[in-house]
C-alpha cells in the first residue's frame, strides 16, 4: 500500500487497535526472564552456564498459541514435552523499550520455555521500518535449565492446585489501574487525536457476578 | 559391590592398592581429565596456531573459534560475535566439535592397572633431623649423634664444613602416589567455514604448516597445569562445498578434518572421589655393618633415567646440569646425586642394594657381580693392601654378603699418600 494512504497516524491507529485486542480484551499474559549473560559465569570453553543469573522477570501481555504436550513413551516411561508459540506486539515492546532474544526464557502457567527463535511476523503494509509483532517459538526448559518459581494462573497439575487468576483489569492507555503501573501507551491518545475514555478500564473479579462488562459495578 | 573408590584395605592387607585406601597422608596435584584436553584442544586454534584473514581493507582480523557445544544465550551474546546485526553467521568461522570418546586408548600409550603409581620422590622434612641423628656427615661435635665418628661411613666432599656434593644414602624418603591413570581417546572434527577459496587456503596452509612432526601430522598441546598430549590430525581434509548447487544454495566452502588426542584422567576432582593421591615415608633403616671403601666410580649412561629415584634431588638441581643418566650398574639415587651437582658419587662399599635393614622379611634380592675396592691392612704382615673384592651374593633375608678375593695389591706409603 502506497505511503501516501498509510500515513504515521494509520500506523498508529492499526497498532492501537492490536494494543486493545491484546491487552484490553483478551488478557493474555507471560512472563519474560532475560538471561544476564554479561553477569553470568560461562564457560569459557564450553559456553553454557549451569547456574544463569537473570534479570526479574518482565510481565508482557501476548497471543499464546498453545499446543497440547507431545508424549514419547519408550521403555524408560514416558516423557511429556511442550512447544509454544507467542505473538507479541512490536510497538509494545519498543514502547517499554524492551528486545527479545533468543536463549531467553519465557513462562507461561507453570511451564518454563527456552526461547529457540524470535522472528519478526510482517510489516505493515510493506513498511520495512514497521512491523505488526514478533512469534516466539520456545522448547519447554526442562528443571535444572531454569529454576524458578512460576508466576501468574497455573493450571491444575498432579501435585499443586490450580492457580486461579483473581481479576482481569483493561489498561486502555490509563498510567495506572487497580492492579499498578500499565506501562501502556496508546498513540492515538497520547499525540491528542483521540480523547481518554471516559468510563476508564473496566476489570472482571472472579466472583462469578461482578463484571464491568455487564454493568455490575 | 564396590568400584575402586570404596574398596576395603586393611593393613597388612597383600592385595593391590587400587589408590584410594585410607594409608598415607593426602596431598593435593593438579588434576587431568577430559575437560582439560578439551580446553588445551581449543587453545591449540584459537592461541597458538595463528588463524588470521586479511579483509578488503588490508585489516588483519582473527578468525572466531567456535567449541560446538554452547547454549542458545551465551552463543548469541558473545563478546565477540559470531553473527551480524541480523543474525546472520560471519565467515571466515572455525567450529571445533568433539565427535567421539573412547574408553580405551593406543596399546602403546595405555600402561597396565598397577594400582598405584609413583610419580615423586624425594627428602622427607624429618630427613634433616634424622640425618643429625645418624651424623652422616661425620661432625665432630654433635650432641645429639647416635653413632660414633669413627664408626661412620665416608662422607661426602666437604669445604670449610660445606658440602660441596650431595651424597644420598640412608635417609628418610616421601614417595607420592596416584592410582593408575585412565587412559582415553578422543576424536574431534574441525571445520572451517569460508567464503572465499582464498581464505580458505590461508588456513588449511597455516594448520599444515604448524604441525610438530610433518609427517605424524601432530601438535602438542598442553593444559593449563602442566600436562601435555600429542594431537594426531588424519591425513584427509574433507571439502564439502556448494559449488555444484549454487541455485538454491550460497555459496560456502566447508573443509573438515579430523583429530584424535589420546589422554588420561589424573586425580579427578569430583563430587564423591576421594582424593587419590597419597605421600608416604619410608621407615627409618637400622642397619648393623661395618663399612669400610670406596665404591668404584658411578657409570653414567646415554639415556635419561626415568626411574623416579633418579630424581630426588631435581628440586636442587639447575637448568646447567646435567640430566640423571641411565647405565647399567648404576643406581637412580647415584645418579640424582651426580646430576644435582655431585663430582663423582662417593657412596659406601655396600652394594647396589640399598633395602638392608634390620626386620625387612620381603623378598631376598640377589645381586652378582659388583665391584668393591677395599683399602685394609694385612693382619699378618701389617702392610697396606689394597684388595679388590667382588661380591656373589648379597641376601637381604639372612644379612649375609658372600664375597670372593679376585685381586691383592700391596700399597707404599706414597701410594696411600697420594690417595
């Protein structure tokens, strides 16, 4: 599409768009643990490190795209093995001033993932210095790789009860909501075009009743 | 069940110390293993063989090397990257994989499980004492000697009460042990990505170049602390190039070859082994003997004594002297002594077996056919002769030496002055 009709407010209204659909509606979160390799003792022969210092971990709302775990039994038993793939949104993260990496890791429920590629998605209409997001692709990091405690709703497994996500909370451009800092920005809003709204962000509880989106509030 | 960590020993017991019973006093050397050869391995390309490209500007850069083992993070985030701003690999690249372990090395490398190996000898701490003790250098005034000037043996050159020469002979001795190396194979694979056929030349020109023996096609190489293996590359360099399938592929030439490093593990330090390095001192000897002579002068050899005795006094040693020599009829101690600076080693008439002591029930050594030349008076006559013996036999067990009279000299008085 020529430059002409896709002018830096198109772009901007196309990415707010996407912000919403993220991080306003579907509500999907993970959570990024950058490896500190400038801190981390590597092995200067072998290049890995068994004990990896990383930086806190990052919450980043995403499109998950999840996949049951592959299941290879053998005669030592069975062995349960998840991939995933992540879409994350390219101007959210150059908003926060944040760059994905390979070898990172991510998690998402209680399982960890090695990041095993970051691959830019597309660009907007042709645009080479405007693309929509990138897709993780991650290999579940087996116990040993990483070793932390998981964050965010889990699911029920054989030994712990499910985690149960306690209230959902839009963002809409808002510096803050009841759950803290956003860190959002929405460019339409913050270049004037568009107003603040005016109901601000509505949240779901886990009561089962109290929905901003059915006028419980 | 156990393995050679756990095995029971008892004193006294007759079975092979495997090296890791509880005798002997723990010390610490540095260790060796597979890791060690990986890393001397490594350094053989990326330090001591000087891989360089020349790049369009005239630029000298060094080309990366790459052990093919390294997590997705570290790779990416080297200090020196191996990948441009977009990902991409840069080439020139050498990439070094270890392809295989064997757990068995050349038969004329491996050495048999002994047990145990001794890899050091030398003076005890306490050998000063002892030596006081003894007065082995027949001083006059030593309050604490055990035995009499007079009932001494010779000493030593000495100087103004210097020791102008070493002179082992009875002492106290620590020997340090390990148990017997495990000897391995490893084989790595090198490949050498580049671009040009040029750069790739450069290479392959600068690895065939370097190899210590030519034609072996060997390189030593040596770990941080000390050890050292032979690197035996095969004599096939292996191309493998796109050039035959440039429309799908671009255009990278590959050449691979092939290494075998024959090593061994030494004191692995590890969760759960003990430390197998042991030092043990020899028991104090007590021996009753009368000694009166001079050994013939030490034979020295054309060959380096590798016999550890041959290096007790290494640590006195300088680089000018000479190395100990091995010869038949020579003892190591001998030739330590003469190596660390002796003249000529003036030991004691008893023959090349030093294991005489006083409870020693071992196995009797024999030994035949060693000179002595004994300077003694003739007990009828009176006169100075000097008699040359040689000996039969020599028996631990029983203390006994049986010596025969091959030659009777009569001595003057200038003889024995001159002497």
């Amino acid at each position: 599409m020529a430059r002409l009709f896709i002018t830096p407010r198109e772009i901007d209204f196309i990415s707010d768009l996407n912000k919403e659909i993220v991080k306003d509606i579907i509500g999907q979160k993970i959570y990024y643990y950058p490896v500190r390799a400038d801190i981390t003792s590597i092995h200067d022969i072998y290049e890995e490190s068994i004990e990896k210092i990383f930086d806190p971990p990052v919450e980043i709302d995403a499109l998950v795209d999840w996949s049951p775990a592959e299941i290879k039994t053998n005669k030592f038993g069975t062995d349960k093995f998840h991939n995933i793939e992540v879409r994350v949104h390219a101007r959210d993260l150059s908003d926060k001033n944040f760059r994905m990496k390979m070898g990172d890791f991510i998690s998402y429920g209680s399982i960890f993932f090695e990041l095993t590629q970051v691959n830019t998605v597309s660009k907007i209409f042709g645009q080479v210095e405007h693309v929509t997001g990138y897709k993780l692709t991650g290999k579940q990091a087996r116990e040993g790789l990483i070793d932390k405690k998981p964050l965010g709703p889990q699911a029920l497994t054989y030994d712990t009860e499910p985690v149960v996500q306690e209230q959902f909370v839009q963002q809409r451009g808002a510096e803050q909501n009841d759950l803290g800092p956003t860190n959002d920005r929405r460019e339409l809003q913050a270049d004037g075009k568009l107003d603040t709204p005016l109901t601000g962000p509505k949240k779901v509880t886990n009561d089962g009743v109290s929905s901003s989106f059915y006028g419980d509030e | 069940m156990s393995t050679r960590f756990n095995t029971k020993r008892k004193y006294g017991d007759k079975s092979i110390d495997l090296g890791y019973s509880e005798t002997g006093e723990r010390v610490d050397v540095p260790s060796c293993g597979i890791e060690d050869i990986d890393r001397a391995f490594f350094n053989l390309f990326d330090k001591d063989i000087p891989i360089v490209y020349a790049k369009k500007d005239g630029e000298i850069k060094k080309v990366p090397i790459i052990f093919s083992t390294g997590e997705r993070f570290a790779i990416n985030r080297r200090k020196e990257p191996v990948r441009d701003k977009n990902g991409a690999l840069i080439i020139p690249l050498v990439t070094i994989s270890r392809t295989g372990l064997d757990q068995k090395a050349d038969r004329l490398v491996e050495m048999g499980d002994i047990g145990t190996i001794d890899i050091k000898r030398r003076l005890s701490k306490e050998d000063a004492v002892y030596q006081r003790l003894i007065n082995s250098q027949n001083f006059k005034n030593v309050d604490e000697a055990t035995s009499r000037r007079e009932n001494q043996t010779s000493a030593g050159r000495t100087l103004g009460g210097r020791l102008l020469e070493p002179s082992l002979g009875v002492g106290i001795y620590e020997t340090i042990t390990i148990p017997t190396p495990k000897f391995f194979t490893l084989t790595y694979e090198i490949t050498l990505w580049t671009q040009y056929v040029q750069h790739s030349n450069d290479i392959l020109t600068l690895i065939m170049s370097s190899y210590h023996n030519v034609k072996a096609r060997t390189c030593r190489i040596e770990t941080d602390s000390g050890y050292w293996f032979v690197a035996t590359f095969d004599s096939d360099i292996s191309t493998d190039n796109t050039f035959d399938n440039m429309t799908d592929d671009e255009r990278v030439i590959k050449n691979s070859l092939k290494a075998t490093v024959q090593g061994f593990i030494i004191n692995p330090k590890l969760p759960g082994i003990p430390s197998g390095v042991r030092k043990l001192s020899s028991a104090t000897q007590i021996s009753f003997e009368i000694i009166n002579g001079v050994n013939d002068q030490v034979q020295r050899g054309n060959v380096q004594d590798m016999r550890i005795d041959g290096h007790i006094l290494d640590n006195i040693a300088t680089v000018d002297d000479p190395v100990p020599l091995q010869a038949i009829g020579s003892s190591p101690s001998s030739q330590s002594a003469m190596a660390a600076g002796g003249l000529q080693t003036a030991g004691t008439s008893k023959i090349l077996n030093p294991d005489t002591s006083v409870g020693d029930t071992g196995t009797s050594s024999t030994m035949v056919n060693s000179v002595t030349r004994t300077l003694t008076e003739d007990p009828i006559t009176g006169q100075q002769v000097e008699i040359t013996l040689k000996a039969r036999r020599v028996s631990n067990a029983h203390g006994e030496e049986v010596l025969t009279n091959i030659r009777k000299t009569f001595k003057t008085n200038n003889d024995l002055k001159s002497r």
